[in-house]
C-alpha cells in the first residue's frame, strides 16, 4: 500500500487523532493512532491485511502455521491476518505484567509464526511476544502492525512490515512539553499505567 493511500485510509477511519496521550510505552504524544476505529470497518481491515500478507510472499501464506498478537491491540488484527493467511490464530495476555498464554492457547514447537500489532512504538509488546513464541519452540518468521510511529526505527531481528511507519514524536513524561503546558492528559491505551 502507498504511504498516501495509507494516510488517507487511517485519517478516514479516524485512526490519527491529536492531544495530549499518555502512550502504553508510558511515554507521552501530541498524537495517537486508535487502530480500533480501523476495526470498526470489517472491509478496511481485510484491505490493510491482504497488503501485509503479501508483504510477506504470497508463495509464504500456507508455511504462516500461527498469528499471534498481544491483547488488547493485536487481537482483532491477529485474526484476520490468521484468516488472511488460512494460518492458526491466537492472543497472549498479561498475567501478573508478564506475557503469557491463557485460555487453553499453546504453541508446538517448530510452528512459523507471524506477530501482529496494531500500533509500535517501541516495540515491547512485541518483543514479549516474540520471546513467548520462541520459549514455546516457535519459529517467528516476521512482524507486521498497522502503524510503526518509529519510523523503522524499531529492529525485531525479522522481517518487518508496518502498512504507514512514519516518526511520530514522542517523550519522556519527565521531558514533555505538553505536560510543561498543563495540557490535560488522556490514556486511551489498553495497559493501565
């Protein structure tokens, strides 16, 4: 997908919104990317994961065995790239701040699998979920999300595809200007801080 076909698509779904954010990260933003509002849109989001998928070799799509992503922002998209992907799809949780499986989910070792994200900034969550897939004797054969706000930045030590990276500036919430404002602050993430 063309970066301007993808700007237009996320401004569209209302995904780009701007203000004060207090980031999953615990860093802070003028703006945020609410990828549930692209979920919203059944058709968008098919849209947004058939580009992935491709990026990821067409001849690839029956040796993706699972998807996984992390709850809360990695489910619906874990989904429908598994549906994409005729592949497995499965969600990790946090458990006691630590990532881990629930619900019956388990990985076999030697299963190729793709972790999905809606939205990377510094990419912890899906680091956790890396490590996770791999303790479990998983292959993790690449990293896709719906925004990378680093630009490429970000180093998963696989292949990685963002459908819009772009730098969308963040800081430290001891160094944020907005703060230094008194601007009102809003934590639209899905991890409490």
């Amino acid at each position: 997908m063309l970066k301007k076909d993808a700007l237009w698509l996320l401004k569209h779904t209302d995904v780009m919104q701007e203000g004060h954010f207090r980031l999953t990260s615990g860093r802070h933003s003028d703006r945020y990317m609410q990828c549930a509002h692209l979920f919203e849109h059944p058709y968008h989001t098919e849209t947004v994961c058939l580009d992935m998928a491709m990026f990821f070799d067409p001849e690839d799509f029956g040796k993706i065995d699972l998807v996984a992503g992390p709850a809360l922002g990695g489910v619906i998209m874990a989904y429908e790239m598994a549906r994409v992907l005729r592949a497995r799809n499965i969600f990790t949780e946090r458990e006691d701040g630590k990532m881990t499986l629930r619900r019956g989910f388990h990985v076999e070792p030697g299963t190729r699998a793709l972790v999905v994200e809606d939205v990377v900034t510094t990419g912890g969550s899906v680091r956790e979920v890396i490590e996770l897939m791999r303790a479990n004797g998983a292959e993790v054969v690449g990293v896709g999300s719906v925004v990378d706000r680093s630009d490429g930045e970000v180093d998963f030590g696989v292949p990685f595809y963002a459908t819009l990276s772009t730098k969308i500036e963040s800081w430290p919430a001891d160094e944020c200007p907005l703060c230094a404002q008194g601007l009102p602050i809003i934590k639209p993430g899905s991890r409490k801080a």
